[in-house]
C-alpha cells in the first residue's frame, strides 16, 4: 500500500509505500559431501517501509532524500536428509540492510557568460548487510556505510554539450558488496569483494 502526493505549488514530490512478502519454497544450497545441491527447502518474510522525497525550492535547486527499512526473516527449512546446511531459522535475507537511506543535493547557477553550472552532492548510507543466507560473518558488511559522491557539470550557453568531473567514494571508504563462503566443506573457503576506490571522473555528453 503507498501513496505519491504533490503540493506546495508542485514544488514537492512526497511518495510513501509499505510491503509485506511472504517466500515459499525458497531455494537453499545444501551440501552433500563436497557437492553442492541446490533444493526449494525454507519460507521467509520480508516487512518493509520506503518514503522518497523531492523538493525544488525555486529554480536552481533540487533536494531529494529517501530512506528505505527492512525487516527479514527465515521463519522455516525443511530438513533433507544426509545434507548439510549453515543456514538457520531466524537468520536475515541477504543482501537485505535493516536501513537504507539517500541524498541529493543539486544547484544550477548561471556564471556571466550565460554559460551553466551545476554542482551536486549525493550520500549514501547502508545498515550492516550480509550477503547469504548463512549470515557468514566472515563475508557480511558489519557496520555500516556512508558513501560521498561529489560533481559538477558546465554547459555553455546555447551549445549542444555538457562537460562534467566529479568523484565517487570521496571519502575512499572501504567497505564489502559481496562475497561467497563455503567454510563448512573439505576446502574451508571465504572470498568477499569490495567497492572501488576513490574515483575522478570526466564525461563529456553531446546532444544532436
């Protein structure tokens, strides 16, 4: 159920939802042995809010926020004999952060030869975050994060194109996206990878 509202003029954009899910026959992979074997063996349920704002207070600026909040859960497993499974009742779905949450903040002036400019700020915010349905610790985001992205944009006046440099990860945070885990078999194994660096970027776009 949700809701998309405007007003103050249309100069703000308020949208809102609430969500309920509910999984059968979600898939797990059990171990036989060194083999993997993958089976429709658990139910799971997943409770959510988001809310999205827009708001343009006159013509140069642009603020938009939105924070979005899960609450995931692994309610049963079907036992499958002479299998293996790290995965247990209660545990959080992956990739499924408790809060997440944006912000963008967007100015366009005008410089005196006509010409345009447009810095913008965005943050990012991610809750801790597992990334399999183990909840292998090895492998899982702990705690949270919070992601810098800064550019500026330069169009000439009457022209068809656009230059803009900015930065993603201007903090050059650290932080793990994603990972594979295998701790419970012979090989003993757990890989994870992680966001890019600090990154300068120039683009040049052309309309025609």
């Amino acid at each position: 159920i949700g809701f998309k509202l405007d007003f103050a003029d249309e100069s703000v954009r308020l949208n809102g939802a609430l969500f309920s899910t509910d999984y059968d026959d979600l898939q797990f992979t059990y171990r036989v042995g060194v083999a993997p074997y993958l089976a429709n063996a658990g139910k799971a349920s997943i409770i959510g809010a988001e809310l999205e704002l827009t708001w343009i207070p006159n013509g140069d600026w642009l603020i938009e926020a939105g924070i979005g909040i899960l609450d995931t859960s692994i309610d049963s497993l079907r036992t499958i004999a002479g299998t293996g499974i790290g995965v247990a009742v209660g545990n959080a779905l992956p990739f499924a952060p408790e809060l997440q949450a944006s912000f963008g903040l967007s100015y366009v002036g005008t410089l005196n030869n006509g010409a345009s400019i447009a810095p913008r700020l965005d943050l990012f915010y991610q809750d801790r975050t597992f990334f399999d349905a183990n909840n292998t610790v090895e492998i899982a985001q702990l705690a949270s994060v919070s992601v810098v992205n800064l550019s500026v944009g330069y169009e000439p006046a009457n022209a068809d194109w656009r230059l803009t440099l900015g930065v993603t990860n201007a903090t050059d945070e650290i932080y793990p996206t994603g990972g594979n885990s295998s701790l419970t078999t012979g090989s003993g194994y757990a890989e994870i990878a992680y966001a890019l660096p600090r990154q300068y970027f120039l683009s040049f776009t052309n309309s025609f």
